[in-house]
C-alpha cells in the first residue's frame, strides 16, 4: 500500500497509520469482540470529506487490490465494521455536512457522515424532523442506518430507514459514482436504492443521502399501559393490530425492560407493558386517537401507568444502548428477529425455553411494531461457560424465530455475527443470487469482505 498516494488524495493529516491511532479501529459495536485481542489490524484509516475523494481512494483500491471497509459510527452489533488484516478503513466521519434543506418539496440532502443526533438538532430549527430513533441515537450515522437499513422506535409514522430515504450517491468500483435521484417514487428498472440500502458496505459507499423530513409536530404525548400478564399485553398488541389503530410510537415490552421504573416510581409491578406515543398539530384527534387505543387496551385489562412515568420513559430512551455492555458484572446481548405477529407468542414461549436451558438471564423481550420485529434480551457471565452457553442460546433463538417463518435479523443486519444464518433463511439460491450481484459490482471483492458475501 501507498500510503502517499492516499495522503495525495486526502491530505496527510486525514490519513492515520500510527498505533495509537489505529487502536480505535479493531471493532465496532460486536458483543463478540469485546477486546484489542480480539480485533484485528487495519493497514490504514483514510478519512475523505468528499464523494470525489471517495471515489479516488476506491480507484486506487481497486487498481491495487486492496480491502476496504467503510466506516461511520462503529454502532453496529453484527462486526459489519470490523475491519480485515491490511485494509484501507474509510472513516467518514468528516463528511458530515447538511448540504442542503428543500422546504417546498421537504427534503434534506446530507453528506452520509452525519450524526442522526445532530441532524435532526438542525432540522429541528428548520421546523422539520427526519424521525430515526434508534438506540444508538447519538452515535449512529445516516450511512451507517442505511446500510443495515435500521429502524427506530418512531417507525409507525416516520418508517424504518428505506423509507426515509428518497435518493443517493455511491461510489462503486472501480471508482464510479452512480447517482439515484431523490424522488419519492420511480419505476425506472431495478430499483438501485432499495440494492444499496442493507447492502453493509460490500457493494459501494454511500457518500450523500436525499431524505423526506416531516414538520416537526406541536405535540407529543405519551402514555404507558400497564398489563398483569404479559400474554395480556400480547393480545391487546394484536387487536390494535387487527383494527389497524396505529399509535405514532409503539412498543410491547415484558416486565424485566420496565423494572427499573416500577423500582424508581414505586409503581405497581405489571408482567408487560405497552409503551405509545402520538404526534401531531391537532390535539382533539390527538384526543380520539389515544381515548381509541388506550380502551382497547382496558379490554385486555390493561391499567395507565402516570404520565410522567411515560415522559421520563422518553427521557431515558437511549440509555439501554449504553448498559448493553455490562448489567451487575454481566454481559448482555440481544438478537432482532422478525417473526409474524400471530407467531409473536409463540416465540415468546421459545424464547424463554432456551434461556432456562442455558441457565442464562432474561432481560426480556420487546416488540416493535409498524413493522413488527422482536429485541430478545438477555444476559450471560463473562467466563469460558457463559460465553459458550450465549453461542449455544444465540443460535438456537435465531434458528426458532426461522422456523416460525421469521427472519435473521431486522435492523442489526448481518455482518459477521449472523453470516452463518443467511442461507438457512434464503436458501442455496437466494445467497448464490446476491454473490452474483456483488461479484458483478465488485469482481475483486475489495468492498468490506470478510462479512456474509464471501
């Protein structure tokens, strides 16, 4: 590797080869790389500021023969970011510019650096919001939600992230920049957006972003439902389900994610709860709205926890993301399956077999509706037993959800954690048909290899 033709591109000071600097860069999020030991060496980091110096570094690259792993907010849990042995990591960190805010047609062109944190911080003073959420709220990047096609906890009203996005820019190799165009809707052949969102950087980077933003709304109001049984919950998820009455914001959780606040406010302890939230400018139908929700749930015996518990629920939103790496000397973990919602309980059910078989800790289950996907949480001792008895429990949990007509993951992505599962979901020739579209974009599989395409 040159590294002065990559300091001929970028500058010297945005190409980082030293020990020190290199240390950060072993491992992303992955439970399973928990250490330096475990991580591996990149040749170099390269941190561009535009498309056209991505486009240079991809070009020598691919001249060249060298790996390249993309990199944005190392939030991922699946080591979609880890690099491989020598690689050029592309941090783009840098490119984290708003490019520009079309009111009249509400749209947000982005450089795909950027913090969803601090996006949605300027939109918000533009009148607008995007509507991302996810746990890794303040960390994670617009690319990076975009290449595992992540969803937040908004997505009943705002979508997961395909949703969100209306058009892009990719550099692929050899060095090419295709450009889709931000429009809502087009029939136009293959729908190249839809390729590269998911695709976790092994087709090409995705350098800037077109996004539908919404206005930011004059109110929001939440509400929290308590349930003696989480069956109970279950059920009235279903019939609001059924009835198609789709609050802005809603979450099925089991009691073990609620417990810190039953303990805090002295509440009455409930076996689950659902968790909602409505936006909107016109507050009587915000009114009929929840007076709509909230009885289906009393049908089910469902009970309203005060409502500053439900803010203080929101306030607190994204610190399970943080305490995913140590709960009372434990290490925690959780798999996003997707199962249909007349299957939900039944892999509840499942579930919790196996965490009783592997003498592991619940943290219990979360249902995420509008689309509907499942957070299993639970918890394992950071010794040679627990660690094996979590690879044992991780497997048989994915391979359940598959058996019920569900899917690997929902928004973690694949990457290195999940590879093992992609055929068993898709079969021999549904992962032959994606090695033969990344074999065409990137003969020399220099674009993020080492993950599930090999």
């Amino acid at each position: 590797m040159e590294i002065e033709v990559l300091r001929s591109i970028v500058g010297e000071e945005d190409v980082l080869t030293s020990e020190v600097d290199l240390i950060p860069y072993y491992r992303d999020h992955h439970r399973d790389l928990t250490s330096i030991k475990h991580g591996i060496r990149p040749g170099c980091i390269v941190l561009p500021e535009s498309t056209i110096e991505v486009r240079d570094i991809i070009r020598y690259a691919h001249e060249n023969r060298i790996p390249v792993v993309p990199r944005s907010g190392a939030t991922n849990f699946v080591g979609g970011a880890i690099p491989v042995k020598g690689c050029i990591v592309i941090d783009t960190s840098k490119m984290d510019k708003v490019l520009s805010i079309n009111r009249d047609a509400m749209t947000v062109t982005v450089q795909s650096g950027i913090l969803l944190s601090k996006l949605e911080k300027i939109l918000e003073n533009e009148g607008f919001i995007l509507g991302h959420d996810p746990g890794s709220f303040v960390s994670a990047t617009v690319g990076g939600s975009i290449s595992i096609d992540g969803s937040g906890i908004w997505r009943p009203i705002y979508g997961p992230m395909r949703d969100m996005v209306l058009g892009m820019k990719v550099v692929v190799p050899p060095g090419e920049v295709v450009t889709i165009r931000g429009v809502q809707k087009s029939a136009s052949g293959f729908n190249l957006k839809y390729l590269f969102t998911g695709s976790e950087g092994q087709l090409g980077i995705i350098t800037e972003v077109t996004l539908l933003i919404k206005p930011f709304p004059k109110y929001r109001i939440f509400k929290i439902v308590g349930f003696r049984l989480f069956k109970d919950a279950l059920e009235a998820t279903k019939e609001l389900h059924y009835r198609f009455l789709k609050p802005d914001l809603f979450l099925t959780l089991e009691y073990k994610r609620f417990e810190a606040f039953v303990k805090g406010f002295g509440l009455k302890k409930p076996g689950g709860v659902i968790v909602l939230g409505f936006v909107g400018d016109d507050m009587d139908l915000l009114k009929a709205r929840i007076k709509a929700v909230l009885d289906t749930c009393y049908r089910h015996g469902g009970f309203l926890y005060p409502d500053e518990v439900a803010e203080k629920w929101y306030q607190m939103r994204h610190s399970g993301y943080v305490i995913k790496e140590n709960i009372e000397g434990m290490l925690a973990t959780t798999e996003d399956v997707a199962v249909p919602l007349d299957r939900v309980e039944e892999m509840w059910k499942r579930f919790n077999r196996i965490i009783r078989k592997y003498s592991l800790e619940k943290f219990g289950i979360c249902v995420y509706n509008y689309p509907l996907s499942l957070s299993l949480g639970y918890m394992f001792p950071p010794d040679d037993e627990g660690i094996e008895n979590y690879l044992k429990a991780k497997r048989e949990i994915v391979m359940e959800a598959l058996k019920l007509g569900g899917s690997t993951t929902a928004s973690h992505g694949i990457g290195v954690r999940n590879k093992d599962f992609l055929e068993k979901e898709y079969g021999k020739s549904g992962v032959e048909l994606m090695k033969k579209i990344k074999k065409a974009v990137d003969p020399h599989n220099i674009m993020n290899p080492g993950k599930w395409l090999e």
